[in-house]
C-alpha cells in the first residue's frame, strides 16, 4: 500500500486544462465560484451560496451533458446490441475490480469491452474530459450521486497499487497534479512509485508511548485551546487523546507550548527538555504520519529563545520553512475534492504555515515562500473545523488568514522599492477592516475596555503594523519620517498592550509580537519629541517598554529591542536633529478631523468654509473625505493634536504649502501657513 507521506507517481497522459466543476444556476448566472458539486458528496442539497441567501439551487445542465445525450440517442441502437458486453464491464468497474494484470492491460483504454467499433467512436466522439471524473471512495451512495452530478460513468480509472484509505487516494490525486511538468515524470513513473513504496516501508516502524504523564498533557492541551488554537489550530478536541497517544511526538510538542506559556509547578520537566526531544523525534522519522509530524512542528513556534541574527535550526523562520516544502511535496497546497476526515486539517496546516511565512516576510525581510499562483486551495471556512470547535476562535483564524493574505501584498509592494509596479494595498487594508464581522471589532474608543476578549486585541495588532509600516517615509536617515496616520496605529497598539498588561500574564503572547512592539515605538519615541503631544507619547512609550520587558521572558528577540528601546528614548532628540531638516513641503495636506472643525470655523467668516463651499468638488468630495476619516475609527478630539495638528500651535522649520482651489481642504492649508507665520 502507498504510504500518503510519500510522493507517489501514476502512469498518465498529460493532462488537458481542468474544465471547471459543475455549477448551479444561480452561481452561473451570478458569476460566482460554486461549490454544489463537492457538497452533494458531502449529502447537502444546496451549495454554500445558496445555503446561505435561502434560494433555490438547480444544477445546470453543461453543453457536454447535452451533446452526450444527442450522442446516446443517436447511438440507441448500437449499444442495445452490445447491452451484455456493456453491463459486463460496467460491473467490473464499478466493483473495481480487474482480473487481468497491469502488463496485460493497455494503459491508454479505460473502457475495454465496452461495445462495438461504433461504439467506441461515440465515445472518442466526445470531449476527453467528460470523462475525467474525480476519484472517491468506492461506495454505493457517493458512486450514484457522482454519477448523476456529471451524468455519466461513476467509475475511475486504473492505476498502479489502488490505495485503501481515503486520505492515500486524495494525497495520491494532489501529487500527481505536477505545477511544473517537465515531460519525463511519467516516463519513470513506475520506478518512482516503487521508491515511494520501499522508503515508506523503512519508516514505517512502531514507535513507544509518549513519556508525558496523562494529568499534564489534559493541562497542556487546556492552555493550548485557551491562548493558541486561534493561531494554530491543528489539534481537535474530539480525538485528542487518541492522537497523542498515537504520537509520542505531538504529545511532546504539545508539552512543550503548555509547559513555556503556563508552567506546571508540580513537574521538573522544562519547555527546552520537551523542545529536544520532539525534535529528535522529527528528525529520526519516528513518526510514520508526516502530516502529523507537520502538525507538531507548527506548534515548534512558541520555542523561540534565540533571536534570528544569527542563522540556526531553531528559529520559527526555519520550522515554517520546514512545514512549507513538506506540504508542498505532499500536494497539500492543491485543492482536494476527496471526503475524508482530514481534509480540513490539512487546510488548517497549511494556511497555518502561510500566515505564519507571510508575517516573517514582512516584518524580517524575508522573501516569500509560497507564490499563490500555484496553490489551488481554497481559503479556510466554518465548515473545515469539528462541530465541537470554538465559533469565536475559528472566525478569528479565518479572518487573520485574509488578513495574512494581504500582508504578504504589502510585502510584495515594499519590496520593489521605488518602482511600485503593483495597486498600494492600503484599500485592501481598508476593505478588511470594514467587512470584519461585527463580533470581532476592536471596543478601544473608551477609557476601558468592556467585554476584553484577548484574541481579538491580538487579531488588530498585524493590521496596525502593517498600517505604520505603510504609512512611513523612508529616508536616508536612521529614523524614517512619521505620519499622523503612523502615529494613531502606534497609539492604538500601545493601548491593545495596556489592556493585556493590567490583567496580568503576557505569557500567551506569541513572539511577532516583539516586532509589533518594535514598529510602535519608534513612532512614539518621534512623537515624544512634539510638545503638544509628549506627555501622551511619553506614557504609550512606557506601556510598550514594559511589554517588551515581559516579552523578554519568553523570545530572545525581545532582549534586542529592549536595548533599542533603551537607545531610541536617550538618543532620539540627537537623532532628530542630525536630520539636518531644512524645511517641509505640504502637497494639498489634510490637517484637521471632520468632527474637530469647531476651532476652524471659529477662525473663518461664516459659511463661507470651503468644506462648506467645495462640499460636492468633482475629485474629493466630502462624502468621500468622510469615507476616508472613519477609516481611522478614531474618537474625535479637538485637543487630540496627533489626529488634528492644524488645530496646534507649533513651530516649524520653512514649510512650502499648496493648496487646490476647488477642494474642501483649501482654507485648512491657508490657515495652517498663517499659523505657522504668526509663530515665527
């Protein structure tokens, strides 16, 4: 039997484009990705998009369905004569059945002694992919459904060592959809596949009961449902004792993030103990399930103690990396039509360990690994989870995988320096935020925060560091130069972390929060220097210090940005003035909150404001300047100079100031430059 772990080969043709899958009515008419077909597998009668606005689903009838008709007809009489024949081989495939060997067996013929010679021309008459049909489990009821979706065979074709379970048959149809295919695959298909079968064979070895006692893993899987399954969730309540006693590695993985986030006091044990051994366990092959080895090395990401300066075998970079070329190798990253019970894992595992390359990439610098354009595999939903999961916590992974998605967007577009070939992904960012489910806001707009929910203040903290990493000036520099949009998404972070510091533990903080914390800061540390805003900015600076301090407990990599930190507030004045600014230029700014108008009206003749009088200019009009205001979900404060520097007194050193004639932001310019006159 094939082991699934293995990439196994099957002697085929080179395929045609796929043909897209059968499509009901309404998703046709609409233009929409239907999903009926894999759900009426499933014994569901509508599809997603059906189910979900409460109308009819009718599947639509395809012109190849039609043209087989005509053919049949045609050909009525033909296979009435050779009715014996045909049901004899129909009974043959569909009990996948074949008494002759495969060298007897002419790899090109699927359909051997169907009928006549006319027949087989009305077969070869038809488009081949009519009959490209996807494989399933060989029972009655799936075969009958299958066949009255596509309206034709409900057999599969032959192939070499027809695996048994359902999870080899869909590892088996992923691996052979090659994304590169260089011609020779299917030469040696034969040989490979007796490789795929003797290596799996040597790793196929009994492995010993897992040494953790049973009292600490229900602990530990406690704090990994707790603080983690958001982030990770690749272990399910239902079977949990029964996978870790079948993987001494899961079982220490497991260990390993209970013991670092919530020690045990009553065990000797340490998170580092726990973290050799599964890694030995990893690298001797014990495990015969590579998709369970897969699932353990994900959770390698809460054992960080080295910062990643230097390179190492221990960094989350390179279990990612690991996690990554394995699933690729496994076909994960391919779209599956197959019915078994994990195919929402392996979903899970996989965009698992794209958020977690996607956030490495943007705030490490590091180049992408997976490239989308050749992963066929849909995004995470409800229905990829156990019935018994947490509806909470699995919404929040699926919107942090959209939100990963467009990280790695901003990565893309800042990589490419100045040249930006690519749309800005600001509107992306804008989108995301106002489609998240309603139950998923962030409530910081009060001076405390009611109903705090942990996971969704951590949900926010990528999106507001994306925002600032967005939002900056690069310079030559050693400090880039901030923006007030910069400086809000600071100021939010650092109250996300205030909330989390006065309800005591940090230790379910995972380490990209160092750099979350590192992004804020240095803004911060910028904004101290502004005399209308220091003291605001001197106590947010001092939340995120002390949230890097604790951090420091857990990553190494917080021990450097302690240091920075320590650096950045001594020295930041200096590093400002070395700048040498000589002056600014204000291209049509916008310096004033629409809710925070009040001073500005106070300072004009009545009603002749030009947010009044160019209310409705052509390029940008104010519903669109309130469109982009709320995108800030920012309490208006009239004193809050951060978000409303016009209303400020400062100095400044010569700024250069134009403004748009017809343009409701005209008179806040004009007004600015007079201020900035009147004080010298």
């Amino acid at each position: 039997m094939v082991d699934q772990q293995w990439t196994n080969y099957t002697v085929q043709h080179p395929k045609r484009k796929r043909r897209a899958e059968a499509a009901c009515e309404h998703c046709h008419t609409k233009k929409v990705k239907c999903d009926l077909q894999t759900r009426q597998v499933g014994g569901h009668e509508k599809c997603s998009v059906c189910q979900t606005i409460g109308t009819e689903c009718q599947l639509r009838s395809s012109r190849r369905d039609r043209r087989r008709q005509i053919v049949n007809g045609s050909q009525e009489e033909e296979l009435e004569s050779n009715g014996a024949a045909r049901e004899q081989s129909g009974d043959r495939h569909n009990s996948h059945h074949d008494q002759r060997s495969t060298a007897e067996e002419p790899q090109s013929n699927h359909f051997d002694d169907v009928g006549s010679s006319q027949q087989h021309a009305a077969i070869a008459a038809l488009p081949p992919t009519v009959f490209e049909l996807p494989h399933v489990p060989p029972t009655t009821s799936q075969s009958v459904q299958l066949g009255s979706v596509f309206g034709g065979p409900t057999f599969s074709p032959p192939r070499l060592n027809q695996p048994t379970s359902a999870s080899e048959r869909s590892e088996m149809r992923n691996m052979s959809g090659y994304v590169v295919d260089t011609g020779f695959l299917n030469v040696y298909a034969r040989e490979n596949e007796d490789d795929a079968n003797r290596q799996a064979a040597l790793i196929a070895t009994p492995v010993t009961k897992s040494s953790v006692r049973a009292d600490l893993l229900q602990s530990f899987a406690e704090t990994y449902f707790e603080y983690c399954y958001p982030w990770c969730p690749i272990i399910d309540k239902s079977d949990l004792s029964l996978q870790l006693d079948r993987s001494p590695l899961l079982a220490d993985a497991l260990a390993l993030v209970g013991s670092h986030i919530r020690p045990p006091i009553l065990t000797s044990t340490t998170p580092e103990q726990y973290y050799n051994r599964a890694r030995r366990r990893f690298y001797d092959d014990e495990e015969p399930e590579v998709l369970v080895s897969l699932r353990a090395v994900l959770l390698f990401y809460w054992w960080s103690p080295r910062a990643p300066t230097a390179v190492h075998r221990h960094a989350s970079w390179w279990w990612t990396s690991v996690v990554i070329r394995h699933a690729q190798q496994m076909g994960i990253h391919r779209e599956s039509t197959a019915i078994d019970a994990e195919a929402g894992m392996r979903k899970r595992v996989w965009w698992t360990a794209f958020c977690r390359e996607r956030l490495t990439a943007v705030c490490q610098g590091k180049p992408c690994i997976i490239d989308l354009d050749d992963c066929s595999i849909d995004e995470p939903y409800l229905d990829d989870f156990p019935p018994d999961c947490d509806s909470m916590k699995v919404g929040i992974f699926i919107s942090w995988v959209k939100l990963c998605r467009i990280i790695g967007d901003v990565a893309k577009y800042l990589s490419q320096s100045t040249s930006h070939d690519s749309a800005h992904p600001g509107k992306q960012l804008a989108d995301w935020i106002n489609t998240l489910p309603e139950e998923l806001h962030l409530s910081i707009g009060e001076e405390r925060s009611e109903g705090f929910n942990r996971d969704i203040h951590q949900l926010h903290l990528p999106y507001l560091a994306v925002v600032i990493v967005l939002h900056l000036k690069r310079s030559e520099n050693s400090l880039p130069a901030i923006s007030p949009t910069a400086m809000m998404a600071a100021t939010c972070i650092a109250r996300i972390y205030r909330d989390i510091l006065i309800r005591g533990s940090t230790r379910f903080l995972m380490p990209i929060n160092c750099w979350y914390c590192a992004t804020a800061f240095f803004v911060l540390s910028q904004a101290s220097n502004q005399s209308n805003i220091k003291d605001h900015a001197q106590e947010e600076l001092d939340i995120l210090y002390a949230t890097i301090k604790e951090l420091r407990k857990m990553w190494g990599t917080a021990g450097i940005f302690e240091r920075g930190f320590q650096r950045l507030r001594t020295n930041t004045t200096h590093l400002l003035q070395n700048h040498h600014l000589k002056g600014q230029l204000l291209l049509i700014p916008n310096l004033v909150h629409l809710d925070c108008y009040e001073p500005q009206f106070a300072k004009m003749r009545p009603g002749v404001s030009s947010v009044i009088t160019n209310k409705d200019a052509p390029i940008l009009p104010m519903d669109r300047m309130r469109w982009f205001t709320d995108m800030l979900r920012a309490k208006p404060d009239p004193q809050d100079f951060r978000l409303s520097p016009g209303n400020a007194s400062v100095k400044s050193p010569p700024t250069f100031i134009v403004v748009a004639g017809l343009d409701p932001l005209r008179d806040e310019g004009i007004l600015f430059g007079q201020q900035l006159a009147d004080n010298g």
